[in-house]
C-alpha cells in the first residue's frame, strides 16, 4: 500500500511559522486534520475562502495560504455568507471556537444552519476562552472553574451536536484532537457536502482549562478523550450513557441549499415573474 502524500506546504503561508498557540494546544492538530483533507480532496487553494473572527481557532486563517478573511468576534459566519453568495463557486470554510460559533456568534450560527448555506463550519470546543485569558463560555459547562469563575460556573452548555441539529444544519459531526484521521475524513465529507455542515472537534486547551480545573496537562486531557468518547451507537454506551458520541449524527442532501435557491429567485425576477 503506497503511502499518503501529505505534503501540506503549498497551502500555508510559511512566513508566520511556528504557529502561536500554547504548548500542548489541540488546535495545531485540527489544523494538521483541515489541511490533510484539503490535499486529499485535491482542492485549488485559489478556490477555497476562510474566513475567521476572533479567538485561538481564528489564528488558523492567518497560516493558510487561501483567500483569508479575519473579521470582527463573532461574525465570521456573516462574512462568510455575504462572500458565498457573491461567488457560491468558492469553497467556503470558517474555524470557530467557543465564542465565535456560540456565544457572540450564535445568531449568525443558527441562521447559516436554518438557511442551509453552503458553508463547512469547523468548531474548535475547548471549553474555555483562551486567547483573553480563560473566561469560562458556552461550552464550559456546569461545576468548571475558569477567570471568571473562581468558584466554579453554574451555567449549563451547549451540545453543538444537538443544537446544529436543532438549528437544521444538514450535515453534523464530531470528533477529538485524539483522532486526527477520523476528523481528516469527517471535514473531507463536510467539504463535500452541499449545505451548511458543521465538525464538531473537541481540543484541549491545558494552559487554561487544564490548570484551572485540574485535569492534567495535554497528554493527560488527550486520554480523557480516547477514554471517554465512542463511536455512534456504540455498546459501550449501554454500560455508561454519559460517553461522548463521535462520528456521523446527519447527513442529509434533500434539503434546498441557499445559493442554490437564491439564484431560482434572481431567475425568476430577471423574467419578470412573481
């Protein structure tokens, strides 16, 4: 069996190496995963657009040589739209964290997945706000300490599964910093899709999260996810419900994609009919 060609150097900008995420950060590995399924997928750079707001997961539109757009927190997914339906021939890409996708972004996320817009959101979930100093976020989830919950957060989170799925998003995965291939092949199957499509990466954050609640450093919070995620319908469940589901949750190609839909409209007006 030949091997793989992962040569990944003509889609990233090499004048910004070494990347700036902390030591035993997950996000390095998920941007390895993005630019393995971009090689695969033999994808022109020069047709690929991302776009990124503000946070850890947005320094990756910084280190990719394609057409790069690095906007305001929160609306990368807006940018994103305006850009794809000014040229839906573009493949269009935005990596987010916790912020960008759920907290300040979180109209903007529910509408791209309402709309079904040909867009592959990447949600880069480490529980934490890194970049401003460890705040806690939507995902953080209840009883987890952070800057601004010394004492522990009451606060319920999120399950971006559940609520893409909720929102209408017709293509939904998840995978882990601990399983780079199984993420290369999930974002290659999101790229592919035709509607809004979000991958779900769980990613240690150890400077913040990891020290602030004790779970080790990136290696110890790297085995928490080979132990505690399995996948879909797996009978491990049975025995402990509380596993984390990796994999597949919709796949789902009947619904109108956006661009598509709009161009009837624009058809339609440019004949004069209503």
């Amino acid at each position: 069996m030949s091997k793989k060609n992962y040569d990944v150097t003509g889609y990233i900008r090499q004048r910004f190496f070494p990347q700036m995420w902390c030591p035993g950060c997950g996000h390095g590995t998920v941007l390895g995963s993005l630019l393995r399924a971009v090689k695969e997928l033999d994808l022109d750079k020069n047709e690929i657009v991302m776009t990124s707001g503000i946070g850890c997961s947005s320094r990756i539109s910084g280190y990719v040589d394609f057409h790069s757009l690095h906007t305001i927190h929160g609306r990368a997914l807006a940018f994103a739209t305006g850009v794809k339906l000014s040229k839906p021939s573009l493949t269009a890409i935005v990596p987010m964290g916790d912020g960008d996708a759920l907290a300040i972004g979180g109209n903007h996320f529910i509408h791209a997945a309402r709309r079904n817009i040909d867009i592959t959101a990447i949600v880069m979930n480490n529980r934490i706000y890194g970049m401003t100093g460890g705040q806690f976020s939507p995902l953080s989830g209840p009883g987890k300490r952070a800057t601004t919950a010394p004492y522990s957060t009451i606060d319920r989170n999120f399950d971006v599964v559940d609520l893409s799925v909720s929102a209408g998003a017709t293509f939904v995965a998840r995978s882990t910093v601990y399983h780079p291939q199984e993420s290369i092949d999930l974002i290659k199957r999101a790229i592919r899709h035709k509607g809004f499509s979000v991958v779900e990466i769980l990613s240690q954050c150890p400077t913040h999260f990891g020290r602030k609640n004790k779970v080790g450093g990136a290696v110890e919070m790297l085995e928490y996810y080979k132990q505690r995620t399995v996948k879909i319908g797996s009978k491990k469940l049975e025995k402990d419900p509380t596993l984390i589901q990796r994999g597949i949750f919709v796949d789902n190609s009947e619904v109108p994609e956006y661009c598509d839909a709009y161009d009837l409209v624009i058809e339609k007006a440019m004949k004069g009919k209503r």
